[in-house]
C-alpha cells in the first residue's frame, strides 16, 4: 500500500497508509486527542473521524473546542433527536434538522398528534438512553434509486423531495441505531460522546421556509460532552432572561415602542435619552481629539442621490419607497446611510492632498426597512442613528487613519466596561479577483496596511479570505460580553466605489487629479444597538457616568425633606443627576425602590447628617458606604461621575 502525506495545522508533515482515518492520525499524535476528537477538516472539508483518506492532505481534527466539532456534535444530536422520535412516534417524518449557532433544530411532521413543551421531557430522556447505547454513526453512498426506493417505502415526502435536487453519485446515507437519514454529514463517531440534552423549545416553521407549503414542527434543542457544561449553559440562559434588553428597557424607563408611531421605531424615554446623549458627548468628545469635524445632513436625499451611489437598484425595491411631494417631477428617500451626503460635503469644493485626511462625523439617523418578523428590541429597528463618519484619505495613509480609529475603538471598550474583544480582518477571495472594484494594488497596500494598523496596536485578529466587501477590504471587532455571548461592534470598511461614483478628487503634490480611499467607521455601530448591548453587558447598572439617575436623596422622615433639597441642589450644581424621594414612606421602602431602579448612589439624610452637614452613602450592589460631608462625596468621585477621558 502507498504511503500519503497528512500535513498538521502546525506546518510538519506525516506520512501514512494511504486510507488512514481521521481517528488513526488523532491516535499517532495522542491519545488524549483521540479520545475528544469529533471530526476532521480535510483540504477545507469538514468529515467523518471514520472515513478514509487517500491522498496527501492538509488536516485539522476538532474537538469540542473548535467551531468544526461542535458543528459535527449538534448535527449528530439533531439525528440522535430523530431516532427518539421515531421511536416514540412511529411514521413520523422528518424535514430538514440543521446545526445552529447554539445547538440544532429539527422540523418534523407528527401528522395530527399534538406535540407542544410538555412533551420535550419525555423526548428529552428518550435521547439520553439512546445516546448511552453508543451506536456509531455509519455513512454509506447510496444510488439516487436506492435513496428514493428507502424514503417511498417510509412515505416520507420531504426526504423525496430533497432527493429530487439531487445527483446520483452524490447521495450518502447515515445510520444510527435503527436511524438512517439522508444527509452529507459529517458526523460525530457514536452518540456516546452526548452526555448532556436540552431541549429548548417548540415553534411552528414552514416546509422550505415557504407559507405555501406545510406548517412543520421544529425542535431546537442542545446537546454537551459533559453536564456541567449544560449547566452553565442554562444558568447563562437565566441570566441572560433577566438581563433581557427589552425586558430592563422597560422598567427602567429608557424606551419604548408605539403601535402608533410604527414597528421597530423606537421612542428613547428621558431617562434613555440620557444614556443616548452622555454616549454622543464622550464620542463627539473624542472625535473632536482625534481631528474629526462634524456635520449634520437631512433625513432624506434625492433619488439621483441613491441612484449615483448606487443603493436605490441595490436596495430600492425591498425599502422604503419614494417619498413624492406636490411637484411631481421631485423624489425623495428617507436616507439608509450617510455616506453619500458625505461625498457631497467633499465635494463642495476642490481638495488638495495638503488637507488630507478630511474626516466628516455625523450622529445620523438612517432608516432601513426590515421585515416585521425580523425586528427585535433595539437591536434590529427600522429607523436608528449611526455615529457614523467617513475619512477621505491618500491611499497611503489608510494605515496611520486605521490606527486612529483602532485607538477610538479601544478608547469605548475600555470606557465601557468590555475586556474581552477579537477582530476579523476580511480580505479578498484571491482566487476571484474580478469580483472586487479597485486596482490590485490598492487593495494589496490596502489589506498590508490594516493588518501593519492591527499588529502595531496589538490587536488579535484573525485574516479571513473571501469576506471583504465588493467594495473593499474591512476590520470588525468581536466584544464577548458579561454572559460570553459575541457581539460584533466598531466596524472600520475601506470604500473604493463611491469615491469612484462620485467621482471624487483631490489634486496631488503632483498637481495631477487623483481619487481619494474612503474609510467608513462607526465605533458604536448604532447607537440602538449599541445601548442594547450595554443595557445586557451591565444587566442595566450603567458606570456611574451614564446612569441616568447618579444619585437618589432618601430623607429619612419628612423632617429633613429640606435639607435633602439642599443636598440635591447642591450636586447639581455639580452636574450630578438625581432627585429627592420626598415621599411619606418608610426609609426602608425608599431604599428597596432606588434599588430595583439601579441608581447607583442612595444618599440618606436624616437628624445627624443635617446636624452635622454630612450624608450617608449607600451604594447600589455594595450597600452601606458611612457617612461624608456633603463636599467630600463630590471630590471623591468627581472622576466617575465625569466622561472618561
Ligand atoms: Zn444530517
Ligand atoms: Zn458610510
């Protein structure tokens, strides 16, 4: 038998009986590998351990802690899932049961028996018992003939109909169990590896996604290697429930949404308002630093605008229509970005490569239509503001503009509270090439550039080929959150096309015309979502600066309404935010209410604080702080209370 080369992720090179598993390689380099192996990347496919390899290869073996092997182990439970279905209502027939982000669904047809939340726990230890059986997960090819006579037999409709778009040649079948699915896999080795089962919930979904078609059942459920680990994961659910953006938006009064005004516009409360506007004034702050000049733009532009710009035939049909007005030759859009009234700001005059950068910052309201289903809290809205801006630079500046705004963004991180961040560096697909706008070379000193920005500033990224825009090569940033949940905010794009579309210029030191590099960056993203992510980051306990009310004045009795009044004035004076509970209740009661409101400091007077001019501090999660003269209390947190700087 002839030997093959299997290079590893780290570059050194092995070589092998040509049709070695997957399993057999983990096995050569340890036996702990093997043992948490769940699949494996052959030049760039995802498989099965099991399969045999048979000729040189680049190989990657995952486990539970690579994307690729959770992949492969919530795909198999979504088959171990089936298998209890079948064995718990015979003739059931199965659509599609995909992996997801976080676990797997699978849409079902249970004919007319009902099937709601009350039967997940049943279904639930039916997989647990079949998963401890340990069938492996056998693959086989099978003929276009075969796979049709198999689901004709079951009647199983959807699987027909799937099989129809496929070739022969093309068709695999997996068994587990008395389980056979038609699927490309890849899979897990046995179901011996699913130690852990939740089933999360039960919705409605249509065959193919189509209204036309069937209402099927989908179950979403996740599986993990070990208990504990679905633990965590329920307790992480939990919290994130409380922490619900929604849920806090609305009794802590930020926003709220009408009927009326329109789906997925939000109105921003006063006390969210506060919030909104403290984040534009650390932003407007920072940017005036970092050598931005501000604009301010109309909500709509005309056709001709979008039309140049190219987003009315991209985007024209599925958003908002034309606004019309008396003269009939006139058409207006409710604007979807702002970048084109940028390019019109640059264009106002002729540019000389001596005031280059020229960087334009807007806090702009855009409005983007989004289908009803898909509108969430603040974090998907048809109407929000941007702190948007654009840079219009030499090409050979991108990678100085980059590092500046790679600064900003780390300057909001740390402002607010997000340690933990990655970025993605996307880059072109070098093997389609014609897909892009632009020179090669500008995109090649481009992509140098951001990476140089990124390593310099000790950021880690990852470089991924394929996923920057028709338009040019960007930088996204990853914040996990409090809960460990991704986020992406603070994306910086570099823009060659509408430079090109509006036909920008700027004259040389050359004294020859040339066309300027665009950067879009917007460190908040939207300002919706941003405060979204906040509002579940912090679980609503804004830093001190933020919060809308910093300070609650608790008299004790009515006695001392007066002097709380006095307290009161006094820091706000101070540009303190706050206000007197002078109602006639217990102290007790008083404290309970700012508590729930999450204000962070409740300053209790009562007969010796007014005697000795002084307050007591209680603080929101840490309880009892003594007493200070009133004075003393402002000094001592003067910094909190300010913008970070
Ligand atoms: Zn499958
Ligand atoms: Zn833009």
């Amino acid at each position: 038998m002839s030997q093959i080369k299997i290079t590893l992720p780290d570059g050194s090179v092995r070589e092998f009986p040509q049709g070695v598993t997957g399993l057999q390689i983990a096995q050569s380099i340890s036996e702990g590998l093997a043992r948490n192996a769940l699949s494996i990347e052959v030049n760039g496919e995802i498989r099965d351990l099991s399969r045999p390899i048979d000729g040189d290869s680049m190989i990657r073996i995952f486990t539970w802690n690579d994307k690729g092997g959770k992949l492969a182990f919530w795909h198999s439970s979504a088959h171990l899932m089936a298998e209890a279905l079948e064995s718990l209502y015979p003739g059931v027939k199965f659509g599609i049961g995909p992996p997801i982000e976080n676990g797997y669904y699978y849409d079902v047809d249970l004919g007319d028996r009902p099937f709601g939340e009350d039967d997940l726990a049943a279904l639930e230890k039916k997989m647990i018992e079949l998963a401890r059986a340990n069938s492996s997960f056998v693959r086989r090819e099978v003929s276009k003939k075969e796979a049709v006579e198999y689901f004709s037999k079951k009647q199983d409709q959807y699987k027909l109909e799937l099989l129809d778009g496929l070739q022969d040649g093309a068709i695999t079948f997996y068994q587990q169990g008395n389980f056979v699915d038609l699927c490309k896999g890849p899979h897990i080795p046995s179901t011996g590896a699913i130690k852990a089962v939740k089933l999360l919930n039960v919705a409605g979904a249509y065959w193919r996604g189509n209204e036309k078609n069937k209402m099927l059942t989908r179950i979403y459920g996740i599986t993990f290697p070990k208990q504990k680990e679905l633990d965590e994961y329920v307790h992480m659910l939990e919290e994130a429930k409380k922490r619900d953006h929604r849920k806090l938006g609305r009794e802590l009064e930020l926003f709220a949404f009408s009927e009326k005004v329109g789906m997925g516009l939000p109105l921003w409360l006063p006390k969210g308002t506060i919030v909104r506007e403290r984040l534009e004034q650390f932003m407007r702050r920072a940017q005036i630093k970092a050598g931005y000049d501000a604009v301010v733009t109309p909500h709509i532009g005309g056709k001709a605008l979008y039309v140049t710009s190219g987003h009315y035939e991209k985007y024209g049909k599925d958003s908002f229509q034309p606004i019309h007005t008396p003269d009939e030759s006139e058409e207006f859009l409710l604007k979807p970005m702002n970048c084109p009234h940028h390019c019109e700001i640059f264009k106002v005059r002729p540019r000389s490569y001596k005031e280059l950068p020229v960087r334009l910052a807007e806090f702009g309201t855009v409005y983007r239509y989004e289908q009803s289903g898909e509108l969430h809290g603040l974090t998907r809205v048809r109407g929000f503001t941007q702190d948007d801006a654009h840079i219009f630079c030499r090409p050979d500046q991108v990678k100085e503009e980059f590092i500046k705004v790679i600064d900003l963004v780390f300057h909001v991180f740390n402002s607010l509270g997000f340690q933990n961040y990655t970025a993605q560096v996307s880059l072109r697909d070098p093997d389609n090439k014609t897909k892009y706008i632009g020179s090669d070379e500008a995109w090649n000193l481009a992509e140098r550039q951001i990476q140089e920005a990124a390593d310099e500033r000790g950021l880690k990224t990852v470089a991924v080929k394929g996923e920057a825009a028709f338009y040019g090569p960007k930088l996204d940033f990853m914040v996990k959150d409090a809960l460990n949940r991704q986020w992406q905010l603070g994306t910086i794009q570099v823009d060659y096309n509408l430079p090109e579309r509006f036909e920008l210029e700027y004259i040389g030191s050359d004294n020859q015309r040339h066309r300027p590099v665009m950067i879009h960056r917007a460190p908040f993203g939207s300002l919706e979502r941003f405060v979204a992510v906040l509002i579940e980051h912090c679980a609503g306990n804004f830093p001190l600066w933020l919060a809308p009310e910093q300070i609650s004045v608790l008299p004790i009795s009515e006695k001392f309404n007066a002097y709380g009044q006095h307290v009161l004035d006094v820091l706000k004076e101070h540009d303190i935010r706050g206000t007197l509970d002078d109602r006639d209740e217990k102290i007790g009661r008083k404290i309970r209410d700012a508590e729930v409101s999450k204000v962070p400091f409740m300053l209790i007077v009562g007969e010796k604080e007014v005697a000795e001019k002084r307050i007591s501090i209680r603080r929101h999660g840490a309880g009892d702080q003594g007493s200070v003269l009133l004075d003393d209390f402002v000094t001592t947190y003067a910094r909190e209370f300010a913008l970070p700087v």
